[in-house]
C-alpha cells in the first residue's frame, strides 16, 4: 500500500497528471537524476502481478520496470545501465505542495539498448531468490525463521 495525503487520494480521482522522476545509481556509483523531459511518452511501464487473472499459490511476484529514455543527442552512451539501481517516483501537484512517491527501487538486470531513445528493463529485488539453496531448517518451522533464512541465503 501507498502511503499519500487526503488532498492526493481526492485529487487523483478527477486527475492523472501524475509526472515521473527517477535517480539512478550506476555501479561506479555516480547518479543521474531524470525528470519529466527525460522519459519517452509511451514506451513506460511497470508490472507488478501475477500476469494472470488469479493470484497463484506458492508464487513470489516481482515487479518490472521498463523505462524508455529520450537520447536524441546521445548524451546517455557513455552509461553502462547493467547492475543499476533506478528508484523510481511519481509527483503530483497538490494546492500547495508537490507529493512525491517512491514508487520502487529496482536493478537492471538486462543489457539495455541504444539508439534515439535508450530502453531499459529493471527488476525489484525478488530477482535475488531465484537460486536453488538448501535449507537446514528442521520442520515444522515458523514461517518467520523460513523467511529470515531464504532472506540471508539468497541476499
């Protein structure tokens, strides 16, 4: 659940002019700041279930992003997109004030390409359990101890 003000829950209801934002953290650790002007007017989206129409049983959902970016001037082939870390935020304009939201963090995790535009695909971290690893929890255990454990083993 997001967390958003009475005036942001009233407004979204008559208004969908929410803007994106995103900071990315490459793996050498410089960052980049996107704004509206940045991102691409299709080419944007962000799934976050099960990709079916019912909610599957022992499955963990992760969420994607893609994001396409404006590289007109081919200002961003000097970035290596490959390991990193986008958060991802939506604005919206209130009365007074500009609501931010954090909308996800996520890693790239797949090679992006390049052109007039620079498309990128990132994952939450859930990417990080899809390994084997063998517990040495002795059953019946608390769901609590099986999660901790699938925690530090898979990172």
């Amino acid at each position: 659940m997001i967390n958003v003000s009475k005036e942001f829950r009233n407004a979204m209801k008559t208004r969908t002019d929410f803007k994106e934002n995103a900071k990315i953290t490459f793996a050498d650790g410089t960052t980049l700041e996107l704004g509206e002007g940045d991102f691409t007017v299709s080419g944007n989206s962000l799934v976050d279930g099960a990709g079916s129409s019912s909610f599957p049983l022992g499955t963990a959902i992760e969420k994607v992003v893609e994001i396409e970016l404006m590289n007109d001037d081919d200002h961003l082939s000097s970035y290596d997109f490959y390991g990193a870390i986008v958060n991802l935020y939506l604005t919206f304009q209130l009365s007074e004030t500009v609501e931010k939201i954090n909308y996800g963090t996520f890693t790239v995790v797949t090679p992006e390409t390049y052109g007039s535009t620079v498309v990128i695909q990132a994952v939450d971290d859930m990417y990080k359990a899809d390994k084997v690893y063998t517990t040495a929890l002795s059953f019946p255990v608390q769901l609590g101890n099986a999660v901790r454990e699938a925690c530090q083993t898979c990172g």
